[in-house]
C-alpha cells in the first residue's frame, strides 16, 4: 500500500514534465526567431525604372518593357528597406526591397529573400517594414 502514493507521484512528475516540454515547444513555435541582415549598400534601384543592364548586373529584379521600350516608373518608396511577402496560404516570406516600379497602373516590387533569391510582388502582397530591421 505505499508503493502506491509513490506511483501516483512518479505519474505527477512525468505529466509535469510532459506539459512543461509541451509549453515550451509550442511557445518557441509561436516566436519565429528572426534575425534581419543590414540593409544592402548595393544591389537596388532606387529614384529610377531599371534597366535590363540592371537586372544582368544583379542590381534589380525586372525590367518593365513593352515592345522593347521601357515603361516602368519610380514609386516614392525607400529602397532598399524590409519587408514581409505574404503570399495566399503561406507563411509570410522575411525580404529586402530591392526595387519599386509603376507600371501599367500597377505598383510592383523587387523583392530578395533573406538567402539572396529573388521575385517580384505586387503592394497587396507586400507589409513594408521601413529601413530599421523590426523587432
């Protein structure tokens, strides 16, 4: 008869222990740890539509052109700064706005993940951060 509290005691302890682990696993899945570069010195176009030389040199991402004729236009955007892609049904994409463009009517940006790749978006698919990394 007094194996038995200690049993109970035992079971206690492991369900502590599992909740405790269970805790802290979904905290760290609720706290992406991100950890934001500094901003590029080079490697954007800012004040201009790009260029195809641009895009060669890795200095944009697209070139806006129609029939061979450039027609994109600069917005009034900092660039480069942060940024957060959030495409439909995924997790949002940490970026760096390399470029910012009208065109068409349509404002499209250059974007650069965090490991260089790069992709276009357009403004709703885009939360600009400003030019200090977020918290």
């Amino acid at each position: 008869m007094g194996s038995k509290p200690i049993q109970n005691k035992i079971m206690c302890i492991r369900l502590v222990t599992v909740l405790v682990i269970l805790g802290i696993s979904a905290a760290l899945a609720q706290t992406p740890a991100q950890t934001w570069p500094p901003l590029p010195t080079s490697g954007f176009i800012s004040g201009r539509p790009a260029t195809d030389k641009d895009v060669i040199d890795g200095n944009a991402v697209f070139a806006l052109r129609a029939y061979g004729v450039p027609f994109g236009k600069p917005l009034d955007v900092a660039i480069p700064q942060y940024a957060y892609l959030r495409k439909r049904g995924r997790e949002p994409i940490a970026v760096i706005v390399v470029q910012a463009e009208l065109g068409k009517g349509l404002k499209i940006f250059g974007v650069r993940d965090l490991n260089g790749k790069g992709a276009t978006a357009k403004e709703s698919e885009l939360q600009l951060l400003g030019t200090h990394p977020p918290d």
